[in-house]
C-alpha cells in the first residue's frame, strides 16, 4: 500500500501565498511610514528646495519597489516649521504617500 501525499490543492497554496504576499506589503508600508521622509516629525533634511523633487523622484515605491512619479510639491507648516510636502504616485501599483523635506540653507564660513 502506497500512502498518499498529503498535499496541498493548487488554490489553496496560491491563496496562502497572497496572503504572505499581503502581509509583506503591509509591513513595507509601515516601515516606510517610520523612516525618515515618512512623518512631519521625521522630515528628509536637503541645501535646496531645489533637490525636493529629484530627491522624492528617485525613492522607491514603498508598496512594489518600482518608480514614482511627483504629483504634487507644496510648502505646509506642521507645528510652526515650515516644510515641503510631496506627493509621490506609483504608475505601475497606484499607491500614493506624501514624503516631507526640510530645507535647511548651509550658512556659509
């Protein structure tokens, strides 16, 4: 007597990989939420307006990894410090977050 492989049918394995697949989506957007950039508390300090956009621009998606695209870049004051806020748009998943900067002009010697 053979005995059978308790395997898995092919639904229930795809089902229980999107659903790792969901969880490690969840925990990518949260870590991005807590790394700098990702609060007002926590803003991404650059010299220059100038650098706000390239510098969102070339962060990765925190859902899928690939490229973003800014939205929109508007100067807001959160607790009486003025910072930049952009918004930043995946083409390929569609998920949107708001990135913040500080600019913080060198004195010079």
């Amino acid at each position: 007597m053979s005995k059978t492989s308790k395997r898995r049918p092919a639904r229930s394995e795809r089902r229980a990989a999107e659903r790792r697949s969901e969880r490690e989506i969840a925990d990518r957007l949260k870590l991005a939420a807590l790394e700098v950039g990702g609060a007002p508390d926590r803003p991404i300090v650059v010299e220059s307006a100038s650098l706000v956009e390239p510098t969102a621009a070339s962060m990765p998606c925190a859902r899928c990894g690939e490229r973003v695209r800014v939205e929109e870049h508007a100067a807001r004051s959160f607790a009486g410090v003025s910072l930049r806020v952009v918004t930043v748009r995946c083409p390929t998943c569609g998920h949107s977050r708001a990135v913040h900067f500080r600019v913080v002009v060198a004195s010079p010697n």
